[in-house]
C-alpha cells in the first residue's frame, strides 16, 4: 500500500458544533410504515445503501446521523430501544462504531445482526499503531468494497423480507453498476494528479483503503481512530512530511474539528482545501456528500482539484 509511515495515534476529535453533537443523541427513522420489517443501520454508508436497495418495503432506522463520528459515538436509551426491536441489525464492524458494535453483541433480540463490512471485506488492511496491530474498519473508500457492502445488504434484505428479493436484487444492481462506473472514473482522475503533488494529507488515517486501490500515498495526523491528542512532536513530523513532499493543499475532515489540521497547515505554510473530507460517513441531505456515490465522487473532486490534477465530472452511462 503506497502509505507514508506518518499514521499517528489519534486525537479525540470533537463535533465541529454542539448542533452536530446534538444531532447524533437519537436514532433517524423513516416515515413509519405498517406490516414491514424494522431494520437498523448503525452509521451512514450502510444506512444510505440500505435506502437505495430496500426503498419503502422496510422501516428504517440510521442511529449515527451524517457528521458524527461513529469512533467516540455515545449509544442511546433510544438505540438501544431500536436495536432490540429490529428485525435485523447491520452494523460496520471492524470496531467503528464500537459503543453501539457492544450494545448488539449483548442484545437479547433474536434477530439478524449483521457485521456488513466485515463479510464484505473478510481480509481487511491492517496496520502497527503504538506496538498493536490494528484493522482499519474504513472499507468503503475503496469504491470496489462498496459493491460488495450493497450485496451483503442485498442479500440480508432478502433473508428477512424474501417476497422483496427481486426488487433487492434489481435495485442492488443499479447501485453497484453505478458504483463500479464510479471506481473506474476515480482512476483516471486520481491519475491525473502529477506524481509530485500526488501525497494525500488529512486528519486521521481513514483513507487507507483509498489509497491502495487509487494509488495516491496518505499522510494522516491521527491513526485509524480519533480518540487521542496528537503530541507537538507528531505535528512536527507531519510538517516536516508535507514540506518535504512539496504538498500544496492538505484536508479537514467533516466530522472532526478542523483546528489542529489548521494548526498543521500554518506551520507548514499550505493551505487547508475548502471542500472537507467525508472520512467517516456521509453528508447531511442536500450537501456534496449525502448519498454514498456522492460521497466518493466529493473526495475525488475535492482532491484532484486540491492537489493540481485535471478534474473532469463523473457522467454515468
């Protein structure tokens, strides 16, 4: 994997306002509907995927709202509530969301509960943070996983609703057509980022799969979680990374405070991209971000233009 050794120990990251913080206190459910399936969608990739492939036939209920961050999400009564009355439960894994991964697990509710990436992708990147090896739980930024997450949902859905598996299956087919068109365009954008300004720089190390699959090196401030302070020490070891690699523009990220990114960019005289990184989820309804094809085709655009490529929009066939 093309990952500069600069992937830190995390920081506790901190809603970017306490309207985001508050936003994510309660689960998100779709407008009710009688004599179908209840199902829950732990954080935003399997729940918009989710909407896409089941549409009207399920109740639907998202507990990790868009601009959260699922590593340092506090579970619910109310999650806790919509777990044990779930029909099947799809959560990450991989201990992204680990609150509501421990609130499942010990779930007396008979029903499905399905670790989605995980299936997905059985063998997944794993990494040496602080003398531990670590598994990186952000599979999705490899467009190829995506198409594998909607088929593990399409085939859940219909475990439990098997009068819907045509509708899944066509549904599922257009999403990861799509999805795959998407995988090729970023190819070919990625590609076209000189090799000298080819060095992706954000927040925390959630683009590792990004990075192996669309050949561009990640630099990160933080490690695969959010949950500790970067030492001076590590800020200046990613400053004297981004000067060294001649980096022109590094990354916030949506759900995480973009101070100490700021902080980074400053003293190594670039610029912070106007356009945020989604690291660990979607965007709110009506932003760049608020389906999952969106989301891809958002970071590929916000990096290529960032890092002097030659962006041309995503047209699907």
């Amino acid at each position: 994997m093309a990952t500069i050794s600069i992937a830190l120990s995390g920081f506790a990251c901190t809603p970017q306002s306490s309207s985001t913080h508050q936003a994510a206190s309660t689960p998100q459910a779709s407008p009710r509907l009688e004599g179908v399936p209840k199902v829950v969608a732990t954080n935003t990739i399997l729940c918009d995927l989710t909407k896409q492939i089941a549409a009207a036939t399920v109740n639907l209920t998202c507990l990790v709202k868009p601009g959260a961050d699922p590593h340092i999400y506090q579970a619910t009564p109310e999650d806790r509530k919509a777990i044990e009355q779930a029909n099947l439960v799809l959560y990450g894994g991989y201990n992204f969301e680990p609150t509501l991964i421990k609130l499942i697990q010990a779930s007396s509710n008979s029903a499905p509960k399905v670790a989605v990436n995980e299936l997905a992708v059985p063998k997944p990147q794993q990494f040496e943070e602080d003398g531990q090896t670590e598994t990186d739980p952000h599979v999705w930024h490899n467009a190829q996983n995506g198409v594998r997450i909607a088929e593990v949902i399409r085939d859940n859905l219909a475990n439990i609703a098997p009068n819907n598996a045509t509708l899944y299956a066509d549904n599922a087919k257009k999403v990861t057509g799509e999805i795959s068109q998407i995988d090729s365009w970023i190819k070919t954008q990625i590609n076209s980022i000189p090799q000298a300004s080819r060095t992706l720089v954000t927040t925390h190390d959630a683009l590792g799969y990004y990075s192996q699959a669309y050949n561009i090196p990640v630099a990160a401030l933080e490690g695969i979680s959010t949950e500790e302070k970067p030492t001076a020490a590590k800020v200046k070891e990613l400053v004297g990374e981004i000067q060294k690699k001649k980096v022109p523009t590094i990354y916030a990220e949506l759900s995480i405070n973009p101070q100490v990114i700021q902080t980074v960019a400053n003293e190594a005289n670039v610029k912070v991209a106007e356009e945020e990184i989604y690291a660990d989820g979607l965007g709110e309804a009506g932003s760049r971000g608020e389906t999952y094809q969106k989301m891809l085709i958002a970071n590929t655009k916000a990096i290529v233009e960032g890092l002097r490529g030659q962006f041309t929009p995503f047209q699907a066939k």
